[in-house]
C-alpha cells in the first residue's frame, strides 16, 4: 500500500511539473498559435497605448499598472500562453533554444514599441521606450 502511494504522489508531482514547464503543452500548429496572436493583436495594442501593458525582459508582455482590470491580467495570460507556444515551435524548427528565441523576440518588440509604450529596463523597471536608456 505504501509503495502504491508513493507511485501515486510520484505520477501526481510528474504530471504536474511536466505541464507547468510546458512539455505536456497542446500540442498546436504554428498556424493556430499564430492566429490566436493575431485575434487579440488590437486589445494587446489598446492596453499597451493606455500604459497597462508592456514588453518585459523575458519576451513576455506584463502588466504595468497594478490596478488593471482582471480582463487585463487574462489577456496578459493568454499572450503569454501563446507567446511561450511559439517559442518552443519556432526553437523546435531553429534548433536554439526557447530562451534565445525569447530573446531575440525581446529585441524585436522593444524596436516595435511605440515611444510612449512601457518595455522594462535592464534593472527590470517598466520606463517609456522613450526614455530607455
């Protein structure tokens, strides 16, 4: 009974990190990543143009103001979700890895950011584009 016990908790922790960590992840196409991107591409604009939203340090988006909606939160979530999608499909097709593929998206978003967008600085404090030094 003890050894079925610890199996069970053993499954359990597995099953758990492996999803956390993405590896059991949906399994979709580049294609559906990218239009789930594309469907909510004007919100993500409308909250980075209100200063809820910028471009992080780790090639995610996060939310600026801390009393944002929660509807802010879920569409930080969701681009993050498919952020992290695409990076393991595009380090998959690359042979790099997802941190150089976060990285090299870092770069690029910063260079799109509108002057008046939030993107975080190298101490990892959200600034105006305009003002990154």
């Amino acid at each position: 009974m003890k050894n079925k016990t610890l199996t069970f908790f053993f499954i359990c922790l597995l099953s758990l990190v492996l999803g956390v960590t993405g590896v059991w992840g949906q399994n979709r196409s580049k294609d559906e990543v990218v239009q789930s991107m594309q469907a909510r591409h004007s919100s993500l604009m409308q909250a980075k143009n209100q200063g809820l939203v910028g471009e992080a340090w780790n090639g995610m988006v996060g939310i600026v103001d801390p009393g944002a909606a929660s509807g802010v939160q879920d569409l930080v979530d969701s681009e993050n979700r498919d952020r992290r999608d695409l990076y393991q499909i595009i380090a998959s097709e690359t042979g790099t890895s997802v941190q150089e593929v976060a990285l090299q998206n870092r770069i690029r978003m910063y260079r799109l950011a509108d002057d008046n967008h939030f993107v975080q600085d190298q101490h990892r404090n959200w600034v105006r584009k305009k003002d990154l030094n």
